[in-house]
C-alpha cells in the first residue's frame, strides 16, 4: 500500500502516536488518556497545515481500538449544509403531532448544523468496549453563533462523547466553550526537528539536498510539513538532485498566480478583464468573499508599494469586506472593489 | 405628477379579449410570406391534435406489438415532427402575443400552462412543470373528457445564463413526445436560441395598425364614459407607444383619470406616463443608463416595472461597465450598488422593509446618475447577468465524485481539496503523462473525474 501511494504527503502520514515526529510532551500528555481510558473534551489550537487533525484522529484512533470506525466521526464546520441536509433538519425540528408528549405538535429551535451533523452522532449509545465515542470538529471558529448550541450538547452529552474541537484562531471561540476544554497549545515544528525530518524523506526517496535548500524550504512552507512534503515531491518531479533554483521554480508553480493577475490588471484599470479573471478564479478554487479578500490582502502586502498606499488599499479591502457580511451578492462587492483599485492604480 | 385617484381594475385585463373574433389580430409573416394569425393558430392546433391522436393509436399498436416478438423486429415508436408540434411567436412587447393565445384557448375551450421570464427555468424546473403535463394525461382524462391544453411558454428570449441552463434542450426536448400544442413567445431575435429557430416555424408578429388601434380605444372609451381626452391626447399617446397596445391602455387609463388640466400639463403628464408602461429588462437598462436624468424618472422607471428588483440590480451589476467607461464613475457608482447591496442584505435579514427606498434610489438612480461626463451614446448590446453567487459551491457530479475518492484516501474537507490539495495534484499530473495515469489509477478515476484533473489545467495555463 505504501509503495503504490502516489501522493508523498499521504506516504509520509504517521500511522501511530510515535510516529508523530518532535511533539514530544503532547504525545506523552496523549498516550496517558490512552493508558487511564479517559479524557476532558480537547480543543487543539495551532495555524494552519500543522497538523491539528493528523494528531487527533491518530489519537482517537488508538484511543478506540478496534471499535473505530463506528464510534468516530470528523465534522467539518466550514462545509456548508447541502440542500437535503436543510430540508432534513427542517422536517426533523418538527415533532409529529401523533407523538404522546409535551412536545408533540411543537417546533424545536436547534440550528440546523448541529441537528443534522452533531445530534445524530452525540445522541447515539457507545457501541463496544470503550468508554464513549469521540467527535472531531474542524475549524470550530467559523461555527459562529452555532457554537452556543456546543454549550449544552457538551454537558449533556459529556459522558456518552468526548469531542476534540480545532481551531486556528482560538479568539474566535466563545469563552464558555473554553473553559469546558483542555487546551492544547500546538506550536509550530522546531527548525532543528523539521530538519530531521525532511531528511528522513529525502533519504527513503534518494534525494539529494543540502542544508541550504532545507531551510528555504522551511522559510517557504512556513513550518508547515504538509506543505514542505508537497514542495519536496513537486521538486523531484526535475530530478533527484535538488538545489535552490529548482525549489525556488517549483515554489513559484504553488502560488496562485491569479490572485497576482487580479491585482495587477485592476491597477491597470482594465475592468472588464479583471472581472473575468476573478470570475474565473472563484469557481475554480470555490472561494467565498471572504476568502477571496483575504488573498488579495496577501498579495497586496507583497507588493512594492509605500506604507501610506498599502495603508489606503487594506482600508479599502477591509470596508469591501465588512460590506460583503451584510451583503446579498458577493459578486457586486468585489466589483467594487476592483472598480476602486482602477481609480486608485490611475493615482498611481 | 397629478395626484393619482384609485384605480380600479387595470383596462389590460378588463379588455383582454375574451374571443378572437372580437380582437385586432396583428399581422404575421412567415418566411417573409404574410399569413393570418386567425387561420394558422387554430389549424396548428386542430391539427396537432388530430395527427396526435393518430400517431398515439399507431404507437399503440407498435406497442403491442412489440411486446410479443423479437428484439429483432422490434420497430421505433413514431414521433411527430417537431415543426408541427411547436411554434415560436416573435414581436415586440404589448402587440397581444399572449393575448391571442389566452383567446384561442378560451374559443377552442381551452387550458394554458404558461410559464415566462419570472419562473426560473432551469432544466429540473421546466421539466417537472411542464414535462409532466405535456408527456401524460391527467387521471379524469380517462373517466371523462376534460379540457385539453396549450403549453405557453412566454418570453424564451429571457432564458439565458447558468440561472436557466439546460431550458433550450429541454424545450426541444419538450417538443419531441409533448401530448399538447407549443407556443413560443419571444420579443428579439437571440443568437443563443438558434436551435431552437432551426427547428420550429418562426411567425413574425408585426405590430397593429393605427386604425386598428384607434378602433379598439375608442370602443374602450366608450364603454368607460370617458369624455375628457382629446384627439390630439389620443395620437400623442399612440405614436408615443409604437403600436404596443397594452402600454397605450394603461397609459390612457391613467389620463382618464386626471382632469381639468391645462393642454401644456397634460402634455407633460402623458410624456412622463410613457416610461410608467411595463418595459422589458434590455430596455429598462439602455434608459437607466442613457435617457434618464433626473433621480424621479429613475424612480418611475424601476417602480412601474414589472420587473422583479430582486433581479435587476444583478443586471445593473452586469452592465455597469459596459454604460459608465470612465473609472471614476465607475468606481463611485459600484460604491453605490455596493452599499445598495448591503442594504438589501440587512432588508431580508432583519426583515426591515422601511429601507426599501434607499435600496431603490441607490441602486437604480444613483448608480445612472453618478456620471459626471457625458451620456454615452450609442446602441450597446445589454448584458444578462452571467454570474450567481450562489452556485459558487455547487458542485457538479463528476466533481462530487471526484471530491468522494478523494476524501476515501485523505480525509480532507472539501474546501481543502479546492484550495490546496487539487491545485497540488495538478501541478504532478502537468509534469507528465504517466502521473496522471498513476494517480487516476491510485484514486481509480473514471474518464470524466480524470478530465477534470487535466481539463483545469488548460484553463489554468
């Protein structure tokens, strides 16, 4: 299985607690829920890429043996429900008058989230010889307001299901849920274990780097290994031998190019191009406005411009932003804040 | 404006003809060849319905027998041809298209399905509105006989865009096995329903007369008691209209009701009337952006319309840059329609309808009148809009599917895949052949998830 595994980041996904490489006192704080068969909820916090959910499903997976697959489930919270998903959840908050009970003929007010993707799961008896089941749940922080319904799920439902909540941005959660958890801190890899690391790889791949090119590509997947090990594979697509130039040539090929082209041709001012262009790229990447702004904010602040313009154009991009919360039609929005970098490339 | 009184029922539908022999038939060209509307719409439909009932009793016998013989011999069941099942209608707005056909169907006792502009028409849509009525008939069908019916679907030059994709298909579809007559209406000759011209009879609709159209108003008039608008009123508001008929009612109901002005007022009245008719989008539009300059006739113009405003500021959205080419007007009138847009997502969020009026004057005065410059002149092609937010994270199926595989090997969200994981595999399958093969063998792909892989990557070049 190993062998035919195309994808090197999968190849070199850690398959047990140990394998997990330089996170040396939360393996050990782990592996001690395991030995005591118990532990608090969990909420990891840690940027991006860093391998949050690598951990935690690694985790429960020892945690519950044999009796896994049934009794785990990972939620993403940034997915939004589907349509069948949101007629389920209306036909579900509605208790049949034909039922004996106080609540028979009543409307019951969950969000439809946690009705369709939390409840059926949490609700559910342990199956097997483990204490409870475990939930994992994605990005927690993009939850909002649905995370007020997390409160009460995690007291009742406490003992039957542990939950491992993930965030990045642990700003973006609300402070009942915190004190309800353990946290875990989960910093970025230590340059000199990164390096280890990557070395390994290189040698079961027979790749030949020096220490140089290890620490560009440190500098350039940030301390992300998943990212690192996709540089890494796309390198060697030239060969076994990989210097700087070649890493910096396949570096080039991660960056979305797009979002570059988007920013420069509405500082050219050319409307109707730049509209086609991030046309094109919302439906190829399925970014939301939000996501979409975020991008460019990256690419702005890259760009060789003064702090007073910079200054000016984050203003900008900030209030377009604000203004696609509220906003129907995100399309509009971002017309508008082409529409401003044209003038603004003019003054230029 | 004089102050409005009541109205009572609008005189378009009081005086929408009840039969056609007591309706101004406009004239009809096909294949530049004058026809009678009155002669070509029922013989379409008699005979449509008497060629239908022959090829349903040959079907019949098809069908048994083919129940009991070979797979050989099997024969293809008979369709009619599509010319004789549909035809198209075309005209400009207001000349009684779809009043002729709501007359016809009153005479030949009748139903009609109509669907127009405002339903949306994607393929499911029309499909489960109309392609259950046009295959099937109804159970009373079979216990007694019920009325028999026309398929109307008006206005087939707004169909356009991902909002209605896959319609034209399915209309022709549609036409193949319907068991009832379709009429097409369209206003403007479009380039995106040319299979559709192909393959049905196209009638030219002209616009009526003026002698005609004086002879239904003054009847009209009559029956009203309406003394007070003179001649010169009357040609005035009739050349105004072009021979649409049902501005030219709605534009004299409202002058009936005025009175006692003096000659210059009332000139200015019905001058101001004429943007009040219901106007199609195209031209909506092209006078937002090229004839209105006051914010009150931006007013009139969107309030009179028939149009839906949940649907126009997406097609200001659209054609903003086409109207407005100089980037400061450009840049303060998205400003406009930008906020305008907000206010109308805390409208239908919170509920607060009392900001409608803002919505209003923002995004449809506001954003024409930004410019400082000079009206761009000039006829420009108006836009549909192309493009809905809302599908942004709709998936088709071999990306669902794709999305599936993948999620078995790597359990990642899907918004991962987009953003991180598919762009990735991408570049490995750019650097050779053998990559991809490797990889669709490895995530077992079919042809269309494998395309998918390589076809991004074109476009991405």
């Amino acid at each position: 299985m190993i062998e035919d595994n195309p994808i090197w980041r999968l190849k070199y996904l850690p398959k047990s607690l140990s394998d997990i490489y330089g996170r040396k006192p939360l393996i050990s704080q782990l592996k001690e829920f395991i030995k005591s068969k118990n532990f608090p909820h969990l909420l990891f916090i840690g940027s991006e890429g860093i391998g949050k959910t690598t951990i935690a499903r690694i985790f429960s997976k020892e945690f519950l043996g044999n009796y896994f697959n049934v009794n785990f489930k990972l939620v993403y919270a940034d997915v939004p429900l589907t349509q069948e998903e949101r007629t389920k959840a209306k036909s579900e908050a509605y208790v049949s008058t034909s039922k004996i009970g106080s609540m028979a003929g009543k409307r019951i007010t969950t969000p439809a989230f946690i009705q369709v993707k939390i409840k059926p799961f949490v609700q559910l008896k342990v199956l097997g010889d483990i204490p409870f089941k475990i939930l994992i749940v994605k990005n927690f922080e993009t939850l909002g307001s649905n995370q007020q319904g997390f409160r009460r799920l995690m007291e009742i439902y406490g003992s039957n299901c542990r939950m491992i909540l993930l965030t990045t941005k642990i700003s973006g959660i609300i402070d009942p849920i915190i004190s309800r958890c353990q946290l875990f801190l989960i910093p970025q890899l230590k340059y000199n274990k990164f390096e280890n690391l990557i070395i390994k790889i290189s040698e079961q791949e027979s790749l030949e780097l020096d220490k140089e090119v290890i620490k560009s590509i440190y500098r350039i997947s940030e301390g992300k290994i998943s990212k690192a090990i996709d540089l890494l594979q796309i390198s060697s697509l030239m060969g076994n031998k990989i210097d700087t130039n070649v890493l910096f040539e396949s570096s080039k090929k991660f960056k979305i190019e797009e979002m570059n082209k988007i920013v420069l041709t509405s500082f050219k001012g050319d409307f109707k191009k730049t509209r086609e262009l991030f046309r094109n790229v919302l439906s190829n990447y399925k970014y939301n406005a939000n996501q979409f702004y975020q991008k460019i904010l990256e690419v702005i602040i890259k760009l060789p411009l003064s702090r007073y313009e910079k200054c000016k154009l984050i203003n900008i991009i900030g209030d377009a932003d604000f203004r696609a919360l509220d906003g129907r039609d995100s399309d509009i929005q971002i017309s508008s804040l082409i529409s401003k970098f044209n003038t603004f490339g003019e003054m230029m | 404006m004089a102050k409005k009184k009541i109205y009572d029922i609008p005189w378009v539908e009081k005086y929408r003809p009840k039969s056609i022999k007591d309706m101004a038939i406009p004239t009809a060209k096909l294949n530049r060849h004058k026809v009678s509307l009155v002669e070509e719409l029922p013989k379409f439909i008699n005979n449509f319905f008497n060629q239908k009932e022959m090829i349903n009793k040959k079907n019949q016998e098809i069908r048994t027998f083919n129940r009991n013989c070979l797979e050989k011999e099997k024969k293809k069941k008979i369709e009619l041809p599509q010319e004789k099942a549909a035809i198209l209608l075309e005209g400009q707005p207001g000349i009684g298209k779809t009043s002729i056909v709501y007359a016809l169907a009153n005479d030949l006792n009748m139903e009609v399905i109509e669907t127009n502009a405002s339903d949306t028409r994607t393929r499911d849509a029309l499909e489960s509105k109309l392609k259950e009525t046009a295959k099937s008939k109804g159970i009373m069908d079979f216990i007694s006989e019920t009325k028999k019916k026309i398929i109307l679907i008006d206005e087939v030059d707004g169909i356009y865009g991902t909002k209605d994709r896959g319609a034209v298909p399915t209309i022709i579809d549609l036409s193949k096995n319907t068991q009832f007559p379709i009429i097409l209406c369209a206003n403007e000759y479009k380039l995106n329903l040319q299979s559709l011209y192909n393959s049905i009879p196209r009638y030219e609709v002209n616009p009526l007369s003026k002698d005609e159209v004086y002879k239904i108003i003054n009847r009209i008039l009559k029956k009203e008691n309406v003394e007070n608008i003179i001649q010169e009123d009357l040609e005035l508001i009739i050349n105004k209209n072009e021979g649409d008929l049902r501005g030219i009612l709605n534009d004299l109901q409202a002058l009936s009701q005025i009175s006692n002005e003096s000659p210059d007022e009332r000139k200015k009245i019905i001058m101001s009337l004429h943007r009040d008719t219901t106007k199609e989008i195209f031209s909506i539009v092209r006078d937002l952006f090229q004839s209105v300059n006051t914010l009150n006739e931006a007013r009139t113009l969107t309030n009179k319309s028939d149009v839906d405003y949940n649907f126009l500021y997406k097609w200001i959205n659209e054609n903003l840059p086409t109207f407005i080419q100089n980037k400061e007007d450009l840049s303060t009138a998205f400003e406009y329609l930008s906020i305008a847009d907000e206010i109308f997502g805390r409208i239908k969020k919170n509920m607060q309808w009392s900001l409608l009026p803002y919505f209003y004057d923002l995004f449809a005065g506001g954003v024409a009148l930004t410019r400082k410059g000079n009206i761009s002149k000039g006829y420009r092609t108006v836009n549909f809009p192309r493009y809905s937010t809302s599908s942004s994270f709709s998936l088709n199926t071999a990306e669902k599917s794709l999305i599936e595989k993948i999620q078995e090997k790597y359990p990642i969200s899907q918004s991962e895949i987009f953003r991180d994981f598919l762009p990735f595999l991408k570049i490995i399958t750019e650097s050779s052949r053998r990559n991809l093969k490797n990889l669709s063998d490895w995530l077992d792909l079919n042809a269309k998830e494998k395309n998918l892989l390589k076809k991004t990557q074109t476009s991405k070049k």
